[in-house]
C-alpha cells in the first residue's frame, strides 16, 4: 500500500475514529469484493462472517488487493475458551 500526498494509506475501508483514545472501529468497506490472482471474486466481509461463526473467535478482518494471490485474515479468539 502507498501513503497519499498527507501521509494517509487507503485501505477502501469506512472507519469511525475517536479523537479521546485516538481508535478505529471499523464500519464498513467501500470495496466489497476483491478479485484475486486467480480471477476469482472474493467478498470480505463474507469470510469474516463465516470466520465468526467459529464459537472462539471473537471478532475478525479480511484483507487482500485486487489482484493478491490469497486473503490475509487477523482473527481475535476468546482468551477464556
């Protein structure tokens, strides 16, 4: 990923940001697929649906660029389970 004129990367996500302690909580995507290496068509938010079905798994993001061989996943599981 490249920073913008302003030092910003853009990810083509919707994020809500709290100036008090200076956090993210993501909203949305303003791309909601992504067309892989393989020209396969790949819904995000999809895998993180499926990925959150897992009784352990707490929350979850999907991330790839067009074009990108394979997804990259960041999974939170439950620390008491």
């Amino acid at each position: 990923m490249e920073q913008d004129e302003k030092g910003y990367i853009n990810t083509g996500d919707i994020v809500l940001y709290n100036p008090k302690d200076r956090s993210l909580v993501l909203l949305d995507r303003s791309k909601n697929f992504i067309k892989l290496s393989s020209a396969m068509w790949v819904s995000p938010t999809e895998v993180e649906f499926v990925l959150c079905k897992c009784p352990i798994v707490q929350q979850s993001f999907v991330w790839a660029e067009n074009g990108a061989d394979f997804l990259v996943a960041i999974v939170g599981v439950q620390s008491d389970m």
